[in-house]
C-alpha cells in the first residue's frame, strides 16, 4: 500500500465539432474573415478528455490502496462552457471551475498559460495538472509547454497513462517511436492525445441528473488578479489571412462495369508485382 | 537572414529533408543557414546530411536523448553568440517543448506544425493548418526570434547530400541528471502495421456496421491489404484506435491506397494525400475524397466490391 495525497487538475475546452461541417462551408473572404461554422454544437475537445480519464483511473486504481485524490476541472470560457463541466462532473470529477471570460484566445496560447498559471498559483498547488495536446480550432499544441516554463515544472506530453510508486507516479509516454516509462517527482505537468486502448467512461443518467445540480464555480480575470488588455498583448503574431488546400488531383472516373481489370492491373502494380498500369 | 536549424545527429532524411526546403525561404535575400546538429556517444558524429553552410556541434556526455531543456541550453548558447531571427526544430520530441520554451526565454514567438515560411515585404510569413486541416492559416510574426516546427506530413522530395561543411563551434555538455524527472525505460514500438504497407484500404463513414465493415474486410484480405478507417469509424468502435487513419492517427503513404465509403474531409485527408496511386468509391461525385483521388467509381460500394471480388 502506497499512502499517498494528490491534487490534480485538468485544463478542458469547449470546441466545435468540425465533423459536422459540410465541406462547402469552409469559406471565407473579406467580408467573412473566419468560417462561419457557429451553428455546430459543442462537444469537449476529445483529448482533454482523454486527460480527464487518465486522471480518473490513477484515482480509481489506487483509491482503495491509500491513495486519497481529487480531480478538478477547469475551463475557460463564457456560459455556454458549463455543459461540458458538468459532463465533466457526471464522469468523476469532483469538482468544476468556469474563468468566464468571453474572449476566445484562438492561437495566443500565452494568453491562456497566463490565465491557468494565475489560477494554480492563487488557488492551491496542483501535484498534476493534465491538458489535451491541443485544442480549439488553431490546433496549437503549445499552452501545456507555455504553462511548464512559466510553473517551472516538466512537461511529459503524450502520456499514455499514470500509475502511482512509492517516489512520485510513473509515467507512460510515446516520444516518436518509442514507449517510455519515466518517474515523476510532482508536481508536473502532462498531456494527452490519442490514447491506445483508452476507452471513455460513460455517465450513467444517475450521475447526470447528480451532476447537473452540482455547483460550479464561475472566477473573472479580476479574482485571478489578470488584466484582459495585458494579457491579451502577450501574443508575437497576427492572423493575417486564411486560405484553402488546392486540389492537386485530376480525377479520372470509372464506369463500373470497367472496374475489374483496372482495379487488378493497379493491386498488382502497388504489390510491386507488375510495372505500369493503363486506366 | 541568419536561420538555424536544430537537428538531431540521427534525424531522419524525411525531417532533414524538410528543414532544408524550409529554410530556404521564398522572398527573402542572402540566407545564411547554420545547423546545430545535437550529437550524444550512441551516435557517432558524421552520419547526418548537412543542409547548412556551416555547422555547429553540440556533444552530451550521456546516452540518453536530449531532453527539452537540453536543447534548450545549447540553443541559447547559440544564440548569444548571433542573431537568429528564425529557428528551425524537427518536429519529433523534444522539438516542440523546445520551441516553445525558447520562444518564452527569448520573448519571441514560436508555432508548432508549420507548413512553411517565407520572407514577404520583409516581413516573416509562417503558414499553418488549422481547423483540423481544413484551412491553411497565415500568420504574420511580430515578435523575433521565431522557433518553428514542421509537420509530419509533407515530404519536400529534394535529395540531401552529404557534404563537407566547416565546423565553426564545437561544445560538449555533461548535464546533471533531473531530479524531477527520470528515464526508466523506453520499448521502441514496432512499426505501425498501415504505415509499413503497400496496398491500404480504407473504410469511411459510409461503412455504417459489423456487416457492411466484414465486406470491406474481406475485400481487403483477398488483396493483401491492411485495413485503416476513419476517426468516425473508430468513435463507434468499429475498428481499434490502431487504425484510425488521419491527422488524429496515422499518415500512411502506400503505393495505393482504396478509399471506401469515405467523403474525404480533410484530417482524414492529411493522412493519406501522399499515397502514391488512389482509388475513391463514393456514391456522391461531389465528395471531396474524389479531389485527392487518381481514380473515382462513383457507385455504392456493396456493388463494387461484389464485382472486383467475382
């Protein structure tokens, strides 16, 4: 039995589906300086919830071994944001926070590393905090790294799961080819992608209709001592333009009753079993 | 302009190939491009293609790779000796933490995944996708030095040599061990079965259950192919996250590749667009699948398959 106390928290967002926008909605322009793709519902972006889960089975797995946990959640956002917070709350989490703030950052992820160090240091150290490896539409991959130099702890992305030790927690991680196992001294931080094998908990309605009287608790930038106009100049670039991927393919159709003979002639040419193939 | 390349003394030829096309920047004049190349006792120095003017070696005593903040001390020694307006990092570990901590240290700017960047007006253009690759952004940077990595899925085709380049800063670094942080182990993971294949099929979100999924997969076995799908495809648990194909899983190049069922949105897209030879089979002629293909059957699949499968 190992005794041992952690206190984590898990950085979430709230990101639009892009699954359901039709391909011949991605415009753009003068006019429509971003796509307009409002109408899609929210959902929690996927890989912050596979960092929720990773902190919910280290609990689970050793909460009977002398392990005493907590896992909170946090996001930033406006009131549209306590959804997934209370989805959150139905999987475990033992509790919820809303920075309600109503400007979206987009790609300034120091501005956000700001928000999240502010809150760490002003309401209690955290042994683990765990973040998607990226989120939102700009997909930069960056505010976990941002929020290790400002914390002046390390960073271990792609963490494929955690188990507690008698030192500190081991670490499962893919760095490139490789599975490393690694022992970290908390506090740290760590980020999730794809997770081999992971599968989500689903909330039962019990723990929906429980977590949905739940109260979360709504911070300003004021309560984290944050101004909106400094940290927003945080930021080294400018979002100049958008533009769309260029075809590059001039596709050739075929008539199905001619498919046998191509599609053989091109397997056996990709099998390297024959060169040249004729459409 | 001064650019510099961090590089690995075993990085692969694909990144090596990518940091030089990157480094040649359109638009901008009289580029200098230095290559630090990060060297510890496994490697053995002079194995790596030079794609720089000149180099610059920096040693660690130990074996194990370098770590982030590793790189991050060799870098800023590097720096404090010439002005670097752009910094080039490999994408694979730890180029990303590097990049975005230096970009702290220096009070610059750093983007992860770039696709490329280019001098305009004078000004530093770096280009990236954004909305799970269904735009290209560009950014213009206002704060330098600027750290970038490149993303895995473009492929520059230019041939590296390897050339004698002078060596003008050579230093070892005998770095303490991380009291916070240590290596146990690592398992090198066994390649990826899509990535190693020749001939891929892929089943999209038009494979709607278990039935309809064991057609493609018959079809698949009796040509000898991997089976991949869709993120949609996974999400229902239809096939294991090791198949997922796309920005969110893997980036497969095969000789040919069959798309079955697949609209063609772009993070699935990004995965397989550097196949060598497609074959789409949708029913709809208008789905972005048959823009990326090289042969497009616009029919449903079950006839397909029955007919290539007699």
């Amino acid at each position: 039995m190992i005794k041992a106390q952690i206190k984590s928290l898990v950085c979430v967002k709230s990101v639009p589906d892009l699954d359901q926008v039709p391909a011949g909605d991605w415009k753009y322009g003068e006019h429509l300086p971003e796509p307009e793709i409002g109408y899609v519902n929210k959902i929690i972006n996927s890989y912050d919830q596979n960092a929720l889960e990773l902190l919910l089975r280290l609990r689970d797995d050793y909460k009977d071994n002398g392990l005493e946990m907590k896992v909170h959640v946090l996001t930033i956002g406006d009131a549209k944001s306590v959804k997934i917070l209370k989805d959150c709350c139905a999987s475990g989490a033992d509790s919820c926070v809303l920075v309600e703030h109503g400007v979206d950052y987009k790609y300034q992820y120091q501005a956000v590393a700001a928000i999240l160090n502010a809150y760490s240091g002003l309401y209690g150290q955290y042994d683990i905090i765990m973040c998607g490896e990226s989120a939102g539409p700009y997909d930069n991959g960056q505010t976990a790294f941002a929020l290790s130099y400002t914390m002046n702890i390390p960073c271990i992305s792609d963490v494929q799961s955690l188990e507690l030790a008698e030192d500190g927690i081991n670490v499962v991680c893919k760095r490139d080819e490789e599975i490393c196992r690694l022992l970290l001294k908390k506090p740290f931080i760590g980020t999730a992608e794809s997770i081999r094998g992971l599968s989500l908990r689903l909330p039962t309605l019990k723990e929906r209709l429980m977590s949905s009287k739940k109260n979360i608790e709504i911070l300003t930038l004021k309560d984290l001592g944050l101004k909106e106009e400094v940290i927003s100049k945080k930021g080294g670039k400018l979002l100049e333009k958008f533009f769309a991927l260029e075809t590059v393919k001039d596709c050739h159709y075929v008539e199905v009753e001619n498919l046998p003979h191509t599609i053989e002639q091109l397997i056996e040419m990709a099998q390297g079993q024959r060169k040249g193939c004729s459409k | 302009m001064n650019v510099l390349i961090v590089a690995h003394e075993d990085e692969r030829p694909e990144s090596l190939r990518r940091l030089w096309a990157a480094a040649n920047l359109s638009g901008a004049d009289e580029i200098r491009v230095t290559q630090c190349i990060l060297s510890r006792p496994a490697n053995g120095f002079g194995r790596t293609a030079y794609i720089s003017d000149e180099i610059i070696l920096c040693k660690k005593g130990d074996c194990h790779p370098w770590e982030a903040a590793q790189v991050r001390s060799a870098v800023r020694d590097i720096m404090q000796t010439r002005s670097f307006p752009l910094v080039l990092l490999g994408n694979h570990y730890p180029g990303a933490q590097a990049a975005v901590c230096l970009a702290c240290d220096t009070d610059g700017e750093s983007i992860l995944n770039a696709s490329c960047a280019k001098v305009s007006n004078g000004e530093l253009m770096v280009t990236k996708a954004v909305y799970a690759s269904n735009m290209n952004a560009v950014y213009r940077i206002k704060k330098k030095p600027c750290f970038i990595t490149l993303r895995n899925d473009i492929d520059s085709q230019i041939k590296l040599q390897i050339a004698n380049k002078p060596v003008i800063a050579e230093k070892t670094y005998n770095f303490t061990d991380s009291e916070s942080m240590i290596y146990l182990s690592g398992k090198k993971i066994e390649q990826n079965m899509l990535q190693s294949a020749k001939c891929v099929v892929i089943a999209g979100r038009g494979i709607r259950n278990t039935q309809d999924l064991a057609l493609v997969e018959k079809f698949a076995r009796s040509i000898r192919a991997e089976l991949g799908g869709s993120r949609p495809l996974i999400m229902n648990g239809l096939l294991p996250t090791e198949r997922m194909i796309g920005q969110s899983g893997k980036i497969i190049a095969p000789n040919l590749c069959i798309a079955i069922g697949v609209s063609g949105a772009a993070p699935l897209a990004a995965g397989i667009q550097q196949s060598k030879k497609m074959i789409a089979v949708n029913q709809d002629r208008e789905a972005p699948i048959f823009k990326i293909a090289d042969l497009g059957i616009v029919a449903d699949y079950h006839e397909v398959l029955a007919r290539v499968m007699r």
